[in-house]
C-alpha cells in the first residue's frame, strides 16, 4: 500500500486548503456561535462546497459525483478541522450518501444521491441511543403497519438533525437492522436541538409511532454491512478532522511560543518545551499515516478497511487531544481564554473524540473480535 497522493488529490488538497481559509476560518465558527445561528452552518457555504464538487466526492459521476473516494473527502476533512468549519460534510456527504450507495435500491440511489451531490438536501443519520456509542445496542423498532412500518425510539447524538431535509433511521426489525428514509416535520418525530460544547450542532430525536411506507425502506431489512461499511466511512472522515484538528493546534502552538518571551528570551528555546513539540511532531506524522492508510484501505475494498478505520479514529482521537492539550498549557494562561483560538480546538477535538467511538470503544471492539 502506498502511502502518498497521486497528482489530483495533490490538487485537491491544495484547493481545498485555499477555499477554506478564505470562506470559513476559525472567526467563521466564532460568528456562528456568538450569533446563535439557528442553522448551524452557512447554508451558502454549503452550497459553494456543492458548487466545488466537494459534497459529492464520495458519489459516482452516474449520480451527479465526482467518485474521487473516501481518500479524497479525508483530504477535504482535514482542511475542515484545520479550520473548525462547521457544514453537513460528515453527515451528508459522507454518512448518509454511504448508507444509500451501499443499502439503497436503484431508484432511492437516483432520487437522492443527485440532490447529496448538488447541495440541495441535507442528510443526517440518526443511529446512536444512549450517552456513548453503541451501534450494537440500537433499540429503536420498526414493526410491519399496513404496506409500511411503525417507528419507536429515541436516538441521541444525531448530528446536524435539527436542519435535515430527511433522516436515515436505524431500526430493529424482525429480520434484523434496517435503515429508513423519515420525513423530520413527520407526525410522531419530535426534535431537539444540541449545541455542543465546540458551538457544532446535533440534536436529540424522539420517534413515537412515526409511520412510513413500505418505500422508506433502504434496501433491505438485514443492513448489517451497509451499517459496518458507513461506520468505517464515518470513523475514517472523522480521523482525518481530527488530523487536521491536531497539527492547526500543533502548528498554532509552535508560533505562539516562538513568540513568547520569558527571562528575555522565547519559551520555544527552552528545552523542555522542545522535547515535548518533538515527540508531539512524530505523533502527529504516526497519525497522518494511520489515516491515510485507512481511506485508502477503504477505497481499494480491503478485508481489513474497517479495522483500519477503527484503529486510526482511535489513535487519532488520541494524537489530537494530546495536541490541544499541549497547546493549551503551551499557551499559558491565555490558553485557557477565548481570546486564542487554541481553546476552541480542544473543546472540537473532545466532540470527534466521542463521535462514532471513542478509543477505549475501539480498543475493547478489537478485543472482542480477536476474544483477547
């Protein structure tokens, strides 16, 4: 497996680290959250992200894509959490279009993939019930009614939820999990809106009685795969959030304490400090391989894609924590303000940490499979 992009994702990587310095830095997020915007995201970003190919770089070109692969969305992912920019990306465009490509039947693919693509709908994927992730522990029924199904639960964590044209529920049926397609203003779902602590949205949605048609099925009634292939989706995205989450939080904190004076000299020349951003670095560059072997392992169908996937989310989640922390006692005193942007990083790197998984999830799924 080689570990290095090929000239288009070079491109892209490159547009992609232009587009989102100058149309959603961190004083974006600031805005948002200082606003209250009751979106969320700018909807006008999304749509030039749409405009840019970007929401659909996971979709075939027969679906209104651009089929670059999940190697290509980390690289626009990374950018993202270099700048916390806040839009649909994860839950749309990766999320919701996976569960479709690899679940939906030919005319769900036809009806929505297209609108992913084009920007025009916003996807969210309700599937977590409780405080931590447990996508073995899904709870949530749907029982025959007529030529459809009746929907019960309650799901939590569902990110960006509160502004979704259409969710994707996973539900327990008598042949085993499914997904379904569920209008947000249908009678029976009540929604709740989230603001997490790093000014991201979510939202808490309660499913009560909620009727659908037999057409609101994805697929089939056994999405088992569908659901594996999704997660180790998701969990490679975020990974790479988190890698460019990280080394912003790295690179910001070797600037400020090369600026940072103390006794008349930089805190960057003391020697302890040196150590530290060392052994960070090659943390950071340990990372970047483990995802960008991951997406790549995804792209090229490998048995052993969703370990990989897992693996990476767990040790990014790890990697990025240490670099904001670092960065925030780096910082001094100031770190702990909202005057540098330092203390935003951390409080977005303990959001992904927990979302799809966090590492002590991963490290005892592995157990489980390998019975350790």
């Amino acid at each position: 497996m080689a570990l290095v992009l090929n000239e288009d994702e070079v491109m892209l990587r490159d547009t992609a680290e232009g587009f989102f310095a100058e149309k959603a830095p961190v004083k974006a997020l600031r805005t948002l959250r200082d606003t209250n915007d009751e979106t969320g995201f700018d909807r006008a970003l999304w749509s030039e992200m749409a405009d840019m190919g970007f929401a659909g770089i996971a979709i075939g070109e027969d679906h209104g894509g651009v089929d670059m692969g999940f190697q290509a969305a980390g690289l626009l992912a990374e950018q993202m959490g270099k700048n916390l920019t806040a839009s649909p990306f994860l839950s749309t465009a990766i999320l919701a279009a996976t569960a479709l490509r690899e679940a939906g039947s030919d005319a769900q693919k036809s009806e929505w993939l297209p609108k992913i693509a084009s920007g025009e709908t916003v996807m969210a994927v309700a599937l977590d019930e409780g405080p931590k992730h447990n996508p073995a522990g899904i709870e949530t029924t749907a029982e025959k009614s007529g030529n459809g199904f009746k929907l019960n639960g309650a799901k939590a964590m569902v990110v960006d939820g509160h502004v979704a044209d259409q969710l994707i529920v996973a539900a327990k049926t008598d042949d085993g999990l499914a997904f379904f397609l569920v209008d947000p203003k249908a009678k029976g779902v009540e929604i709740e809106r989230t603001i997490m602590v790093d000014a991201h949205n979510a939202a808490r949605i309660d499913l009560n009685d909620v009727e659908v048609d037999g057409d609101a099925l994805i697929g089939e009634t056994n999405a088992e795969d569908a659901l594996h292939k999704m997660l180790a989706a998701g969990r490679g995205i975020v990974a790479a959030e988190l890698l460019g989450a990280g080394s912003e939080a790295f690179r910001s904190t070797v600037e400020y304490i090369k600026e940072r004076k103390q006794f008349g000299v930089p805190v960057g020349s003391f020697q302890a400090l040196q150590h530290r951003s060392s052994h960070l670095y090659s943390e950071l560059e340990i990372a970047r391989s483990a995802v960008l072997g991951a997406l790549t392992a995804l792209d090229a169908g490998d048995e052993n894609a969703n370990r990989y996937c897992s693996m990476a989310k767990a040790k990014l989640g790890e990697v990025a924590k240490l670099a904001a922390l670092e960065g925030v006692q780096m910082h001094g005193g100031v770190g702990m303000t909202d005057e540098y942007d330092i203390g935003l990083f951390l409080k977005r790197v303990r959001v992904l940490q927990e979302l799809l998984g966090d590492a002590a999830y991963h490290q005892n799924d592995y157990a489980k499979a390998n019975k350790f």
